[in-house]
C-alpha cells in the first residue's frame, strides 16, 4: 500500500487533490491511503510514513517551505510535489528536492501527468542495479544513489546511507543503467536529479553536502532536465 498526506489549509483543495490521487490510482490497480492535514505542524508531528506529500506553500504559521525543510531534516526521502498558487517559489525549492511544483487552480492535464510521473517513480524504486564489487555482486536500489564518479578507471557510487561503493565499470555503462532521474553532468559525474539541493556558479549542490561540478558544455542541458525533472 502507498501512503500519502495532502497537506493544505484549504479543505475543498485537499479534498480535490485526495478524489484525484483514489482515482487515478484505482485505475492502476494500486491500493493508496490518504491523510489529509490543513497546516504543516499537523504534519510534522504525524507518526505515519508517507511515500509522497502534496503540500501547500501558502499555509498559515508554518508554511509549506518551511514545513518541507524540517520534513527533509528529519530524515523524511519521499517524494515532495508542492501546491501553490504562484510559480515564482520554484527556484528557492532546491534545497527541499521537490519532484515536482502544481499551480492552483490545478489543470487535470497537467496533474495526470504529474502523478503518471510519480506512479513510474515509485515502481521505479523497485529498481536496483547489480554491480560486482570485490569478487561479490551487490544489489542497489537506483533511487539510493545520490551520484556517481569516476577516478582514473575506478567508478565510485555515493548512497544516501553515507556508503561509497567503488567498482571497476566505465561511467558510460553506469548511466545506460540508470533511469531518467540521473544526468551525466560532467565527463567524470553522474547525478541524481532528485537530490540537488542547489545549482550555482556551475557546482550542483547534492543532498549529502557533496559539490558536484557542471561542465560547461552541458550547464545549459543540465539547467534544463534539473527543471524538467522539477516541472514533470
């Protein structure tokens, strides 16, 4: 079962966006829960797990930022898909790793897509990559991995665990492996564009405080599938 929480002061949204997600899931044959809470405190202090938050920003007391940001200290790694009525928050949501950014009032296309998106990335943690590592193969989970690099002819793979496992695999094999979420940023780098906090000054800034530099010739390719992968 896959948990979720609607998160927003407005009660007519949160049941819009609830009929949306029991709907659109039951034609997937997925069985879904939902928690609806009308500011963040309530959700910060919910004992649930949740695979994905559609919050707010425009909240009363704690806003939706702010509540994103301590969810994410706490140790929260599900998915983030913020509900607002303006656009310009986009840029300063980095730090939170949304997976995506809904604009009230909300278009059916445009969150069909937006949850055609999440549905593929929960199965997508599924995924695992196999890798041989000291004489012994081991299983990764794809959505694990916060980047990957390369020394010389040594491959590392950094986790969110804080675990950096190296093999002996050219960086080209690595990211034929890996979904849509990672970007070949730079000849020797391969990120997860679900754990950029950050892009400035040609460095992406990675959940584990790892800076990651973007090349020059593909900033502009980079720019545009970091927002890509934001917008859906």
């Amino acid at each position: 079962m896959l948990n979720f929480a609607v998160c927003d002061d407005d009660r007519k949204t949160a049941d819009e966006i609830s009929d949306r997600l029991y709907s659109y899931f039951k034609e997937k044959n997925r069985e879904i829960n939902i928690s609806e809470l009308y500011d963040g405190n309530s959700l910060l202090c919910s004992s649930k797990s949740f695979d994905a938050v559609f919050l707010d920003i425009k909240m009363p007391d704690t806003d939706g930022m702010e509540t994103a940001r301590l969810l994410r200290k706490s140790g929260f790694d599900g998915f983030v898909i913020f509900i607002t009525i303006l656009e310009d928050y986009v840029y300063d949501s980095f730090e939170v790793s949304p997976f995506d950014y809904i604009v009230k009032p909300i278009n059916e296309e445009r969150f069909l897509r937006t949850l055609s998106r999440l549905n593929n990335e929960l199965e997508s943690q599924k995924r695992t990559l196999i890798i041989q590592n000291n004489g012994e193969k081991r299983i990764i989970p794809v959505n694990e991995i916060v980047y990957c690099e390369v020394i010389d002819r040594q491959s590392f793979i950094h986790t969110k665990s804080g675990e950096t496992i190296s093999l002996y695999e050219k960086i080209e094999n690595l990211e034929k492996s890996l979904n849509s979420a990672f970007f070949k940023c730079h000849r020797s780098y391969i990120v997860n564009l679900s754990c950029i906090t950050a892009f400035s000054n040609g460095t992406a800034h990675m959940s584990d405080g790892s800076l990651i530099p973007v090349s020059r010739l593909r900033k502009n390719d980079f720019e545009q599938a970091l927002i890509k992968h934001m917008r859906g």
